[in-house]
C-alpha cells in the first residue's frame, strides 16, 4: 500500500464517464507533474481504460472510480478490489455523490467497499458531503456524522485511508 504519510497533499482527477485511448496518450505526453514529491497526484479513468492507464503512467498513481462491496461471485458488471490489485491500482473512489445519488448507494456498502479495499492494500477515498438541502435546513454536520460513522470501517486510519469533502451543492 502506498505510505500516505510521505505526501503533504493530495489532487485526485475522477474522469468520469470520459477519455478514450487517443484522449489518454495527449494526456500523458502533456501532463505537467509538480516537481514537490510531497504532492500526491492520482488520476481516475473509467474502468475499462485501467489497465492502459497503469502501464502508461508516469509519476502519478492510478485510481479506480468505484469498486463492488462484494469479493467474488454472480455480480455481472462488477469489479472486486482484488482485480483492481492485480492491475497495480493504488486508490480506489468510494461514497461518491454521483453514486449515493443516482445508484443509491448506502453508507454500509461503502464501509464494505473500503474494507476489502484496505484488505487488498489500495487506499480508498471515501467521499462525504451534504446536498444544497441539507447545508440550507442546517443540518450539514449532523450528514457528515453520519456518513463518517458509517462510512469507514473499523481497519480504517490515517495510514490507510483519506476522506474526501466533497458537498454536493
């Protein structure tokens, strides 16, 4: 596992549902990379591009964008945290707005997420954050508690995980 530790900060670029291979080699062969090794630069393709992504990268790490809460089995479509290992990915997304929202993910999946994320020894970043309805009803921190309580598993600490605050609005 990468040792958070060595980093000062961290910039994470989620793609999205974006890129193709041509859009990928103009991005590596133009990328400007900080100098200050304290820097953690992390770049999340779509799932399909990984692979090309860890065989092609320089001087920053490869993400995931999400990951299956379950480690084998009958989940077509799915991509379990040991095959994000076997592609040498060394973060992985999880609890990101777009997928409470739109995939009505719970924080107990997301807890399931980051543990065999950690297991298989690649950090989750575990997004939180509040709608625009919530921060205006003045219940922000009461979310943010919630989603940080059951969000995180328990093999979760500064070592092997970040949280990422991410408000919705």
């Amino acid at each position: 596992m990468i040792k958070l530790d060595n980093f000062s900060s961290f910039f994470v670029a989620n793609w999205k549902l974006n890129g193709n291979f041509q859009f990928i080699d103009q991005f590596i062969a133009e990328i400007s990379l900080p100098q200050d090794k304290s820097k953690c630069v992390v770049i999340c393709p779509t799932s399909i591009h990984l692979d090309y992504m860890t065989k092609n990268k320089k001087e920053f790490y490869v993400g995931a964008q999400n990951v299956s809460q379950h480690t084998v089995g009958a989940f077509t479509g799915e991509i379990s945290a040991n095959s994000l290992s076997d592609l040498d990915v060394n973060f992985c997304i999880v609890g990101h707005s777009e997928r409470r929202q739109f995939f009505f993910e719970k924080n107990e999946e997301i807890n399931h997420k980051s543990e065999n994320l950690i297991k298989n020894n690649i950090v989750p970043i575990i997004c939180i954050g509040e709608t625009l309805e919530d921060k205006e009803k003045g219940i922000t921190n009461d979310i943010l508690e919630e989603q940080l309580k059951k969000s995180i598993p328990i093999s979760s600490n500064f070592e092997n995980s970040i949280i990422a605050y991410e408000p919705v609005w």
